[in-house]
C-alpha cells in the first residue's frame, strides 16, 4: 500500500510539473500596433429572411449546417443543393439545439433560390497585439469576433489577416463611437487566422517581422496605475506610440478589462477623438514591457478604454511555449 501510495504521488507530481511548464509564458514578444484587414470564415449564419421564402420556423441567427442531410459550409454549397423546385430539409443550430425544417426552393430569374441571405465570413479591420518570433503565431484585437446581429462569436474555420492602409478616421464623440476606415489589400495575406476566442484571434504570421523589436512582458499584477502607451495605426501604414494613462488595474478580471485606460496624447485626440473601432489589439506598453491590448470604448466617453491583459491573451491563444 506504501509504495502504491507512493507512485500516486509521484505521478501527481509529474502531472503538476507538465502543467506549470505548459502554462509557462514566453518572456518576450513584438509589440505591433499594426491595423490590418481581418477576413473570418466562420459559420453558415441566415442573415436575412426575404418575403417570399418558404421556410417554416427559419430565424435570423440561425446557423445552417446541412441540407437535405449532406453538410454545407457555404452560400454557394446552399445554392448547388437547390436542383428542383421540390420541398427540402434544411438542418440548423439554434442556441446549442438542432431543428429539422422544411424549405421550398423559389424560382428566380438567376434560378433557384431559397430566398434567404447567409452570411459565411465577415471582414472588417482591427489591430495586430503581439508577434511571437519564437514559434511565428501572432495574436490580434484582444476581444473575439461576433455576428453583429445576435453578438455570438463565431465559431470559425479559418481566416487570414491581410496588408491595410489606413485612409481616413471618423472620430469618436460621446454617444458615437469612431471608426478607423482603411484600403486592405486582398493579395496580400501576412497571417492564417486559426482560432477566434473571447480574448482575440489568433493565428500564424506568413510574412515577416522584426524580431528585434521584442519587448519583456509584464503580467497585470506586476503593472501599476500611472503612465504608459499604446502603439496604434491611424494614418495610412504608419505605427505611432501615443501617451495613455492607465487609471485602474484588475488582474482577476475575466472579461477583458484588467486595465482602465485614458487617452492623454493631444496628437491622437487630434486624430480620432479617443479610441475607435479598429483600434481593438493595440499594444499596450509600460516602462518598456507589453502588458496587454486595447479592447473596448466607453461610448460616454471615447477617451476612455479597457484593456485585456497580455496573460489572458496568451492564455487563450494557447501559444506558450512547453
């Protein structure tokens, strides 16, 4: 029983030593800053329902996951299953249930349709956090992607992030929230998006970057209210650091805001008024360590933001390295 007991302990042992090491951060990342165009490929979601659809109990949000019992993952795999004017059954995922529905294809100039719009990705901009030079993944926006409809994150199979310049900025004011708005570059890939998670997506980098810029990181219990900066994209390719202060730190927080932030550079205020959309996965920088991104806005006041700390991103990205 001795010895039996022993083993037990031994291998409990090994077990918490595995898991430390795997939960071991990395010690330095790139800060990038850089405003990139992100393109998700994600769930067949209906977006729109027209008049004229035949579809009993359809609802927007709903996701499509198969007709007539064969998988689809797309709006043209929608479009190649409708070959007869024939009723067919449509499989959809609504709030963690599965629903059998009945469809009837409409006759349209353009041929058969079922008179729905679906949504199969969803583009927008947003901000490059970190770069890790050691493994070649990257993190990014520090919040996950959501159907703007229902606010679910999408559950994503795939995606890249592409070249952007930004053109022009709507600022933010109270009640209205600004928004970076920019040319992306669809040739130019510079990252696969492999994973859309509450805290960021996160993917792996194609095209280079300096790894000599790498910078310490610093966990939120460490970091302390006071000066810091932000590395943000807000004329056309061009990475700036502007001032911030951080006005509050919540460690614990598990919903991304473990800083409470304000914006203090009379340049970027200029610019943008504040924080704006886009802007999501700026870097933020203390005494020369990442400690984490930008994440939302308050919309009373776009001078004020959060920030998600670098630990709770690494943690979801599941990047740290064994």
């Amino acid at each position: 029983m001795k010895r039996a007991v022993e083993r037990i302990g031994i291998a409990f042992a090994v077990i918490v030593i595995f898991c430390v090491r795997a939960l071991a951060m990395p010690e330095t990342l790139v800060p990038v800053g850089r405003t990139v165009g992100i393109h998700l490929r994600g769930e067949l979601t209906v977006a729109a329902i027209g008049d004229d659809a035949e579809i009993q109990g359809l609802k927007i949000g709903d996701r499509i996951t198969a007709v007539n019992g064969s998988p689809v993952y797309s709006a043209e795999e929608v479009r190649m299953s409708l070959n007869s004017p024939k009723a067919i059954n449509i499989t959809v995922e609504r709030e963690g249930k599965t629903l059998e529905l009945s469809a009837r294809p409409v006759q349209r100039e353009e041929g058969l349709r079922l008179g729905i719009r679906v949504r199969d990705g969803i583009s927008g901009l947003g901000t490059v956090t970190f770069y890790d030079p050691q493994t070649g993944r990257f993190g990014a926006l520090g919040h996950g992607v959501s159907e703007p409809k229902t606010g679910r994150r999408i559950e994503t199979v795939g995606g890249s992030i592409s070249s952007c310049r930004v053109t022009d900025v709507a600022q933010g004011r109270s009640g209205a929230p600004g928004e970076l708005h920019g040319a992306v570059s669809d040739r130019t890939e510079i990252g696969e998006i492999e994973k859309n998670t509450a805290a960021g997506i996160f993917g792996v980098m194609t095209s280079p970057v300096d790894a000599a810029k790498a910078l310490p990181i610093e966990r939120a219990e460490q970091v302390k209210p006071g000066p810091a900066q932000i590395l943000s994209n807000v004329t056309d390719e061009e990475v700036r650091a502007f001032s911030v202060m951080l006005l509050k730190i919540d460690p614990d927080d598990g919903g991304g805001r473990n800083y409470l932030l304000q914006v203090c550079d009379d340049e970027l205020l200029s610019v943008s008024g504040g924080i704006v959309q886009g802007m999501s996965g700026s870097p933020i920088i203390q005494d020369g360590h990442i400690i984490g991104a930008v994440t939302h806005v308050l919309v009373d006041d776009p001078t004020i933001g959060y920030g998600i700390s670098i630990e709770n991103m690494l943690a979801a990205a599941a990047c740290c390295r064994t």
